[in-house]
C-alpha cells in the first residue's frame, strides 16, 4: 500500500501539469471526417469468449451483444424498470402468474427474417436445454417447470410455461409470481438466437462475421480476436431510422493507462477506466471528459469454503473483520467509491439493508482466528487471491491480514475467462469478484448464493438462507419480501461466504463530441440515440 500512496502523492504534486496537458490535448476539435463518418470507437478490455447471449458472462461480452440483440423488453436508461423492445407492449393476468407480449409487426432479423415469437420459444428451449449448460438458465426458473426442464426431471418442453399462440404472441406462464419478471426478461441471457441460422449443419460458426444474424440495431461486421470487434448499422432493424451512429469499433486495450493514452491521441471516443493516478487532472479540464456511473456492483472476495480453513466461518470471519474498508476507498482507491460493509449495493430496485454490517474489530478477528486453531497465524497455510485485473486493492488487504493476523497469502493474476473458469470450477482458495446482477433486483445477488446455484462459487450452503430467499422470489408483498430478504443479508453477514470490500464506481473518459452517451449502474449502454458532432 505504501508504493500505491507514493504515486498517488507524484500524482498531486503533477496535477496542475498533467491538467494542464490534458486541457490542451481536449482543445483540439475533432476533425470534419471523423465526426461525419459517425464511427464510434470505444474500449474493450476482456476479449470476449463468446457472442452467443445464453453462454456469455462477461460485461464485455454483453457490451457487444447489446448492439446485435433486442430482448422482448430492454433497461430503461434511467434504470427504473424496462422499455418496449422486441414486444412493442403486454399484459399481466390478474392472478400474477400470466405475461402476454406481443410483437412488433415490423421486426425484423439482420437477414430480413420477420422476428417471431417462436424465435423467442426457440431460444428459451436451448438455454433451459440440460446438454448447453447455460452458466444463467436460472434467470428463467421464475418459469413455470423451467427448472424441472434444465434438470432432466421433465422431458417435455411443452410442460414449460412458454407458448406462442401466433407469430407475433408469446405467453409466460410462471410457477409463481415474480413481481421481477420484466427486470429478468430485460436481462443479457433473455436476448434471442436466429433459430434457422442454429440449424444450419454442424461447425457453422455462427456467432462470427457474415454468419451472425442479429435482430439489434448493429450487425457483426469484424471480429479480429485481441484487436477490434466491428459492428455496422443494422439497415433491417425496427427503428433502424433513429440509429445515428454507423459504426461503432470496440478496440482492445490492455489496461487503464493505454486506453488513457489512446484517449489523448483522439484513437478513442470512450474509454473503460481511468487510471487513479490521473483523475485528479481530468478533474480539472475544460471542456469536462470525466464522468462517474455509480454501478450496482460489489467489489467482493470469495471464499472457498470447501477449501480447509476456509470452511471454518470463524476464519471468515476473521478474515473480513480486520479489512480497513474506508481506507481502501479513501487512501488506495479515490475514485468515488464507497466502503461496503454489507453486500447487496444500495438502490437495487429499492432494496434497503436491515442494518447488518461488517466492520473492523480486530481484537475479535484475533481472537476467532486462535480459536479456530491459529493463534497469530501460526499453523494457517499460505493461500493464494487469485484476480482478473492488477488492483492495489489487493495489495493493501494482502498487508491488513499479513500486519494483523499474521497471515501470508500470494496474489495471482489470470486472464479473465481464466478466472471465471477456475470460479466455475471450485479451483481457487480466495477469489476477487465482482457481484453484479444481471437484472435491476436484489433477487440475483441473493439466488446466486443460493445452495447449488451456478454463480455460488464459494460452494456454500445454509438451509436457512435458501428458505428465505425462496420465499422473498414469490412474494408480492413488497415489505414482506424487502424484510425476507434483509433476514437472509444478515445470515450472509453472519457466516461470509463473501466479504464485501467496496461498492464500485465506473470512472471513465468521453470525448466532447460524443453526444447522447447512456449506460446505467448494471453496465448497460444504450447505442441507439448516440451520435457524433
């Protein structure tokens, strides 16, 4: 943490000079070409695994797919419930257990195929399909025998509350109600496949260049893998006219300090990040390029709890409590993000925690972790926190529990898709991760931790928990479900299966020519209205 604060103070001391730079750097107007073409360039940190909507996982991967794919429903950009999409409207039953969406008559895919709700009964076959092992098919179990259908115990699709009565209706029949529908079907892994181009015989990429069939406002045009992925005007699309960008180019960069560097050069429009040791600089400049998104995400640890000690919650516990949260946000990381001292982000679809929080007491810690059998570390085996991306995070929590506890731990960098594979896989000790939903409601982060959920990757289990969080997913009554679902936050608490760290900030540049630029705090972007001056 110390070399982390040396910088940040070389940072200070050159903010007048880097501002300085930088605001004669934004001078600059954009020439007439650039703006004229309407090609938007922005940046792509993690090379996608894959552009097919029921296997993707990653931000990155929907930052692309959200340009070729339009769901029945999609975010709102203010992030307060849906828009028309594919359905241009829809009705619930009186009991709560009925949706009926009807199309829009002028949909159409980038083949020119009419959009049909069958492509819609197609899709939600394959992801709830045993043999696809779709890492999301439980943001369809709301469905009813959804569930029964993805764990081989009902053969039958026809049993499952999908029907399309006519090429422009679909019909939803839930097992429950699920006042969270609408967010759920909003949601990446919802998006529609072109079922014909899926049939086509064996070995036809379809998720690549000329194959991909899309019913978005772009279609795949490049996708050079650690280069660039292109996507062009969709001239086939619904609302194709209110499209005014023509191209847009999402450019791979390695880290924070490329992109910003790329950014000056003007060879991108919108970066990921920005690097901590510059923001106080772009702070300052005229006109502004700096813009923050509050995300509704936990920057989290996993702890695997099948792993020994860490199925002991004492150790957990031990661990967690001598983590300095407000340090790291106001000391390490200063980009506006705030401690987490419980684990569902504050504002998810109005879900309020009941008070329950995680904070230091390192006496305590001490003493749980001697009770568990090491005292002052003696004894504890030296594991690893494995991550994605290069965080002083880390570093500085490395120091907590080495200067507190005792304890050494190894920190190791993998690819991205390589650490979610080892997530997936139970192949880690300690995992960095961060919890975002895939939908507005606090629903996800609960069911993901649900016993036997796929993104419960600290293999964790307590009865009590999955009781809760079954009964908050069906109740309707929102006090009700807003206290099952505080009951279940406090058990989280309790035994820390995850230990919150820090509610993130997205920080990010723009230049000042980009108009019209959305996303919301679930990393959503909306392509259509953004344009170029």
């Amino acid at each position: 943490m110390s070399d982390s604060n040396r910088r940040l103070r070389a940072a200070i001391l050159a903010g007048l000079a880097i501002g300085a730079l930088l605001a004669g750097c934004h001078r600059r107007e954009p020439s007439v070409s650039a703006a004229s073409l309407q090609v938007l360039r922005v940046s792509q940190r993690n090379e996608p695994a894959t552009l097919d909507p029921q296997l993707a996982t990653l931000p990155d991967e929907f930052f692309v797919l959200r340009a070729l794919s339009e769901g029945l429903v999609t975010p709102a950009p203010d992030g307060h419930g849906v828009k028309p999409g594919a359905a241009e409207k829809w009705e619930l039953s009186a009991d709560g257990l009925t949706w009926t969406f009807h199309l829009r008559a002028g949909a159409h895919w980038s083949n020119g195929d009419p959009v049909t709700a069958r492509d819609f009964l197609y899709s939600f076959r394959r992801v709830l399909t045993p043999a696809l092992a779709a890492p999301k098919a439980q943001l369809f179990f709301a469905v009813k025998n959804a569930r029964a259908f993805y764990r081989g115990e009902l053969a039958d699709f026809a049993a499952v509350g999908f029907a399309a009565p006519d090429d422009r209706t679909l019909v939803i029949t839930l097992g429950h109600p699920a006042p969270h529908l609408l967010a759920l079907a909003a949601s990446g892994p919802w998006l529609p496949v072109h079922s014909a181009t899926l049939e086509k015989p064996r070995g036809t990429a379809w998720t690549r260049p000329g194959n991909f069939v899309g019913n978005g406002p772009f279609t795949l045009a490049v996708w050079h893998p650690n280069q660039q992925i292109v996507v062009r005007k969709n001239p086939a699309y619904w609302d194709a006219a209110a499209v005014r960008l023509a191209e847009i180019r999402f450019v791979a960069m390695d880290n924070g300090e490329s992109e910003e560097r790329a950014f000056r050069a003007r060879q991108l429009d919108v970066t990921l990040s920005v690097p901590a040791t510059k923001l106080a600089a772009y702070r300052l400049t005229k006109p502004a390029v700096l813009r923050q998104i509050p995300l509704a995400e936990t920057r989290c640890l996993a702890l695997n709890t099948r792993r020994a000690p860490l199925g002991d919650p004492r150790v957990r516990r031990a661990l967690a409590l001598v983590i300095d949260r407000p340090a790291l946000v106001e000391k390490v990381l200063l980009g506006g993000q705030s401690p987490a001292l419980n684990f569902i982000p504050p504002g998810l679809a109005g879900y309020v925690g009941g008070g329950e929080q995680v904070t230091g007491d390192h006496a305590e810690a001490r003493r749980l972790l001697a009770e568990a059998g090491y005292p002052d570390g003696r004894g504890f085996p030296r594991l690893e926190v494995s991550t994605w991306v290069n965080s002083p995070v880390l570093e500085a929590i490395q120091q907590m529990w080495r200067q507190e506890l005792g304890l050494e731990v190894a920190l190791v960098q993998r690819e991205a898709r390589v650490h979610l594979a080892a997530l997936n896989a139970g192949d880690y000790a300690i995992a960095f991760l961060p919890a975002i939903p895939d939908y507005n409601d606090a629903s996800d982060l609960f069911e993901d931790l649900a016993t036997g959920a796929s993104a419960n990757y600290p293999g964790w289990s307590n009865p009590d928990y999955d009781r809760l969080v079954a009964e908050a997913g069906r109740t309707t009554d929102a006090a009700r479900r807003q206290e099952l679902y505080q009951r279940a936050e406090h058990i989280l608490l309790t035994e820390l299966p995850i230990v919150p760290l820090y509610f993130n900030v997205q920080n990010f540049l723009i230049q000042s020519n980009v108009r019209e630029w959305r996303q919301d705090g679930l990393w959503t972007r909306f392509y259509q209205p953004v344009y170029l001056e």
